[in-house]
C-alpha cells in the first residue's frame, strides 16, 4: 500500500472532524444570539432555514432507495452514497435548529423537533457502532475471521506454536469459543463487551506461563492470535447492536419524515 493510499483517510478523517467543529461552532453562535431574533421561522432566512432542512431530510430516503434498487446500481458506488447519507444527516438538522431558534412552537413543530432531534441522536450512535464493524468511516467491511484462520494454515503464523506447544492452544481456541458468537441482544452485548477486556488479560497470562523465555517469537504469535481473537468477539457484539439499531433507527426516521409533512401541511394551512 502506497503513501498516498495510507494518508488519503487521514486527511478525509481530519477534513470532517473541521466541518463537524464548524457545525458546532455555528450551533453555538446561533444559541449565543438565539433571542436576537436574527432568524425567525416564519419568513425570510428562517423559514428558507426550514424548507433546505426538510428538503434534506427526505433527501436521506434515497441511500435506502439505492441500497436496494437494482437498477440504481450504475449510480456511484455505494460509500459515495453512503458519505452522502451522513452529512445530509447531519445538515439537516442542523438547519432546521437555526430554523426553530432552538424554541418549541406550537404541538406539530415540537412533535416534529423532538422525532428530529431523536433521529439525528440514534444516527451519531450509529455512526459509532458503524466504526467497529468497517474499515473507517466509509469503508469495506472488517473480515476478522478469515484473518483469524490464516494464522492456523500450514503457512499460517501461530502453526510453529501448534507445533511445539499444543497445550497453549487450549486457553487460545476456549477464549475465541466463549467469545466468538454473536450475543442475542443488546444486553447480553454490553455485557459480552464487559466481560472481554479481563478474559483477554487472564487468557494471555495463562499463555504466558507456559511461554516463559527466551519463546519471545511464540509469545507475540500468542498474543496476535489473542488479540485478533478479541476483535472477532467485538466484532460480534457490536454487529449485533447495530443490527439492534437498525431496527430501532428505521421507524424513527419514518416518524421523523412524517412529522415533518405534518407540521408542513399545518404551517401552510393553518
């Protein structure tokens, strides 16, 4: 892999961690002077505010129409899409706070606020579980376990230690077997997440006394099997809560979308 190949996430890293702090930095501007009533719902830049916001809000149905459209499969590959989907995700929102003045109006617009507000909050915690799962921020998807069977191949790192000390790859193979499989719901997750820190801990102790020096070699092999080990059991546990989320976040845009049309409607009705 070349330089340029390694640098190029860092510098798409470090350019959206700029936009996210300027986000914010406008968030807290518009808070300081939120009763200045430069931006006001109604009309003007404010309602302008309202209607870009909205826009873009619905706009975040297309990656879910992409995903599954056959014949959209010509249109940019998936990631592009995807990055797309995020900041849409987040301009929206933010919009539509300049837009409501960071005040509750009347019954559909707080309704509207609140959905909106939720929406934007599950897509950061998404966005977090995501991370886990994939090669940064839109990349391919992790493949732990293939990685986690070379080490066992004819060629593979860890069989030299098979060799010698089949004993160490009793703690080794226990610890990927209690960890490996994908937990049945959130809770059971979160407490598989607990649990794996000092399992891995006491797992490689056990691995290093029966490793004592000069096995220098065989000790970091243990210890990468270890730790690849321990990504796949993390792997599991946070592709099950984003699965969990999914199921979650998916009515909550639907409510927020119909929310939004409601308090719309009513605005220009009423």
């Amino acid at each position: 892999m070349d330089a340029d190949s390694i640098e190029a996430p860092a510098r798409a890293g470090a350019g959206s961690r700029i936009l996210i702090a300027l986000c914010f930095a406008l968030l807290a501007f518009a808070w300081w002077v939120r009763d200045e009533r430069y931006v006001q719902a109604e009309a003007g830049l404010g309602y302008a505010l309202g209607v870009l916001g909205a826009s873009m809000m619905l706009l975040l149905l297309l990656y879910s129409v992409r995903k599954r459209a056959r014949w959209l499969s010509s249109a940019g590959p998936l990631r592009t899409w995807f990055r797309i989907h995020m900041w849409l995700g987040l301009a929206g929102p933010l919009l539509i706070i300049l837009h409501s003045g960071f005040k509750f109006g009347s019954l559909n617009s707080s309704i509207a606020l609140l959905a909106m507000l939720l929406v934007a909050g599950s897509g950061v915690v998404g966005r977090v579980i995501y991370a886990k799962i994939h090669y940064g921020l839109y990349g391919r998807r992790l493949h732990l376990r293939e990685k986690l069977a070379e080490f066992t191949e004819a060629n593979g790192k860890l069989r030299p230690l098979l060799d010698a000390f089949p004993e160490v790859m009793g703690p080794l193979r226990e610890f990927e077997r209690e960890f490996s499989s994908s937990p049945p719901g959130a809770s059971a997750a979160g407490l598989q997440l607990a649990r794996l820190g000092p399992a891995s801990r006491r797992t490689r102790e056990r691995c290093d006394r029966l490793l004592e020096a000069p096995l220098g070699e065989e000790r970091a092999a243990a210890r990468e099997y270890l730790r690849l080990a321990g990504r796949v059991g993390e792997f599991a546990c946070y592709e099950r809560l984003f699965r969990l989320w999914h199921a979650v976040h998916v009515p909550l845009f639907v409510t927020t979308i119909l929310s939004l049309a409601i308090h719309v409607v009513a605005v220009h009705m009423y």
